[in-house]
C-alpha cells in the first residue's frame, strides 16, 4: 500500500509538470486564502499539484484538515501564525497520500494528528466521541460510523468513507459553518480518481448527496469548491456515464470499439480537467467495475 502510494503521488507530481492547467493552476506555492465563513478558511496550493486544506481557528486554537505537500510546509506555517494565536492543536487527514500529509512531521509536532487508522485511540483517550446512531439522510441512506470532535465551540464530524479513493478516506463535516471537507473522494470539475471500488465509492456519493444540508458548500481534495446542486449533478454523471457504457459492454461491444465511439462527449469537459483522469481512463474505471459483477 505505502509503494502505490509513493507511485502515485510521483504520478501526480510528474503529470503536473508537464502537462498543460485549466481550473487547477489557482494558486501559487505561498498558498491562495479563501474565507468560507467566520473563522473556516481554505487554503489551496499549487506546487507539484494542486491541493486544498482547511484551517479553523478561534479561541481553542487552530485545527488542520490535511497539510499538503512536505515543500510548502514554511508557507502554511506562515498562515497559520496569521490566523490566530494558541498553535495548531489538530491536523485530520482525510487520506493519507502524500500531497494530503507531507506537511504533518513540520506542522504536527505539538498537534494531535488523526486518520482513519487511530480513531479508536483518540476515542479512548476521550479526544473524539462516537456518534450515536449513525448520519441519516433525506430518503434514509445513513453513514453508519461517525466521529464527534467539540473545538472551537463547534461539532466537527469525522466520517470514515473508505473504498473509493483510497482505503483510508475520511470525510471531514463543520455541521455548524456547514462545510465539508471531501479530500480527494471529490475532483470538481473532473471524473473522479477511484483506486478503490467505483460501487463503493458511487455509494458514498450517493449518501453524501442524501445526507448533508442542501446548503452547504463542499470542498474538494483538488478543484473548486462545489454546492450540492454541484453535488447532485456530479452523482448524476457518475451514474449517467455508467449506464451508456454499460450497456454498450453487455451488448457484446469490445473496450477499445466503446472508446472509438465517443460515447462520452456530453461529458468531455471532465475528460480534459485533470490529466490523470481523461475520459477513456474514466471508461476504463467503468469496465473494470463491469468485469467484476460478471
């Protein structure tokens, strides 16, 4: 796990490089700072790639969620001394790739660091409580498993989501500010990175549009921030893109037959966002899922 990791963040790093930006080049390696609400900020560098952070302050101190890469390290720490006094008391990870945890060791010294292998720790340490009864949603669909995290006079829910991205996702909730960190199970404007299972991670997508407030505004691991209609209307290219190819796949056609046909074009915007996700990659996403239920 810790070698495909590695891989894929050189990945990242060298498709960068050398490949041309649209929406991603926003910031620069001091840091872009975006004011979502009184004291919740957004904090999107571009060095190898493009990342975005959150950072809480207020009269507890200051919260993290994730810190980006190992090299703009110094620049977070210098946004962080201007946003308030106390230090950095947490930093959650919503995964653990590199562009998400480089800065931890700089930043996480005095802080407690939390990912989804050591929930249970914090829990009995008295750090976090479990939540009773599971996240609901409109029409039902429920996470099961949440975490409870009082800092800063607000409820700050940890949601375990793994199996999409990658095996260790986390969802990161301020249900007061109503703000929602979805590290990289969100690529606005892109078909999305699943190193996982595309089921499982659909599912996910799914709960997510059904449980959170129609109002609140999503952060994305890399990419803008979107509201839930963005949301609804990101669910719904995820299930519309399967469904045409998938039906082309169980009426015999071959990958490569589906590719040429350009089934997609609706969706081509997508296709050019991220490099690492173009549209044929995203087929082969589906076609992989597909080979799996036969």
């Amino acid at each position: 796990m810790r070698r495909t990791r590695v891989m894929l963040f050189s990945l990242l790093a060298f498709v960068f490089l050398v490949s041309p930006l649209t929406q991603w080049a926003q910031g620069e390696s001091e840091g872009t700072v975006i004011k979502l609400s009184k004291n919740i900020y957004r904090i999107m560098f571009y060095f190898s790639v493009p990342v975005n952070l959150v950072l809480f302050t207020g009269q507890d101190g200051i919260l993290l969620v994730d810190t980006g890469e190992k090299d703009t390290s110094e620049s977070l720490k210098s946004i962080v001394k201007k946003h308030g006094p106390g230090g950095i008391k947490y930093i959650i990870n919503t995964h653990l790739h590199e562009d998400h945890t480089g800065g931890n060791e700089a930043l996480g010294k005095k802080a407690i660091i939390m990912n989804s292998a050591d929930l249970a720790r914090w829990v009995k340490q008295g750090v976090i409580s479990p939540g009773k009864g599971g996240l609901k949603g409109r029409t039902g669909k429920t996470f099961n498993s949440y975490y409870c995290l009082k800092f800063n006079g607000e409820d700050i829910y940890i949601i375990p989501a793994a199996g999409g991205h990658s095996g260790e996702d986390m969802i990161v909730y301020f249900k007061d500010s109503g703000i929602v960190q979805m590290g990289d199970l969100l690529f606005s404007g892109s078909f999305p990175l699943i190193i996982g299972d595309l089921d499982k991670y659909q599912e996910i997508l799914e709960k997510v549009v059904d449980i959170y407030p129609t109002n609140a505004k999503f952060i994305a691991g890399h990419g803008k921030n979107y509201t839930m209609a963005d949301m609804n209307n990101y669910y719904k290219m995820i299930i519309d893109t399967r469904k045409i190819i998938e039906k082309e796949l169980k009426a015999g056609k071959s990958l490569q037959a589906v590719k040429d046909a350009k089934l997609l074009k609706k969706w081509e915007s997508y296709g050019n966002t991220f490099p690492l996700m173009t549209t044929n990659d995203w087929i082969d996403v589906i076609y992989q899922a597909y080979l799996q239920k036969k």
